[in-house]
C-alpha cells in the first residue's frame, strides 16, 4: 500500500494524521487577533440591537413618556407641564445647549437632558424666540448654522 502524503503531514505512533505548521510570527499575530476582531464585532452588533429593544420597551412601559407635553418660557426659565408633572428649571440650572436636525437639547448641572422637539414649536417665530432666549440666558451653547435669504458668490477682482 502506497500513502501519498503532503508536505509537512506527520502520521503518529496512534495512527493520527497531524500536520506540522509552522506560522511566522506575522501570521501568529493575525490568527490572535482575528478572534478578539470577530469577538468586538459581535459585541457590538449585540449593543445596537439591545440598545433599539430596550428603547422601545423603555417607551412603551412609561406613560409619562407618551403624556402630551406643555412649554412655556420667560426670562426666568421654563415650566414643562403635562396631566400629571410640572417640571419648574431656573435658567440658571443649565450649563448648555445645542441644536440638532430635529432637537434643541438642554443640559442642566446634574448632567440631566432636556429635549425640545422642534416640530413641537407652533411656527418659526416661536421657536426663534426659544432660541434667542437660550441664547441669552445660557454662556455655552451652539446652534446649527441657518440659510440666509441667498448665497453670496464671491468674484474674483480682476487687476487693473
């Protein structure tokens, strides 16, 4: 009987085929790694589904979430009313704001959140004079940057 055996294949004392492999130090490298690679994939595709599940159910246990809601505004803050809470914030308990595509997000000192929809605002004018007052009642904040009227195309000046 006549065995073909490829290069580096070793037949034990047992009858066990083995194959000698003898990796380089790069490819000891990457064979380690590669499982700490698939491991944080994973962990992370695990996070982002988890995070979506314990959203909804996090809306869809707490009423007070889906409770309509009531802003009002002056120069002393703002009051947040719905059937059943009234939230009273001084501006003076908030630390910062910023703008979204769909939000104007309020920080406070306790590192809590305030979110203001802006579809939630009767007409523009509403919602600037929300933003004028953030402006001036809170030292850090941004805003997004807002269209103007036209654009302005700058033209090169030809030398006389």
């Amino acid at each position: 009987m006549c065995l073909v055996m490829p290069i580096n294949t070793v037949v034990d004392d047992n009858m066990r085929l083995s194959i000698l492999w003898n990796p380089t130090r790069a490819e000891q490298l990457i064979w380690s790694y590669s499982v700490w690679v698939f491991a944080v994939i994973i962990l992370i595709a695990t996070a982002g589904l988890s995070r979506k599940r314990t959203l909804r159910r996090t809306w869809n246990t707490l009423q007070s979430y889906r409770r309509p809601k009531r802003l009002e505004f002056d120069d002393s803050g703002f009051v947040l009313t719905d059937d059943a809470v009234e939230h009273r914030i001084r501006w003076s308990a908030l630390a910062r704001y910023r703008e979204t595509d769909n939000l104007l997000v309020v920080h406070d000192e306790d590192l809590g959140l305030w979110f203001f929809p802006k579809r939630a605002f009767i007409d523009p004018a509403e919602m600037m004079r929300f933003r004028a007052t953030l402006q001036t009642h809170i030292a850090v904040g941004e805003f997004l940057p807002q269209e103007s009227a036209f654009p302005v195309v700058l033209v090169p000046v030809k030398p006389l």
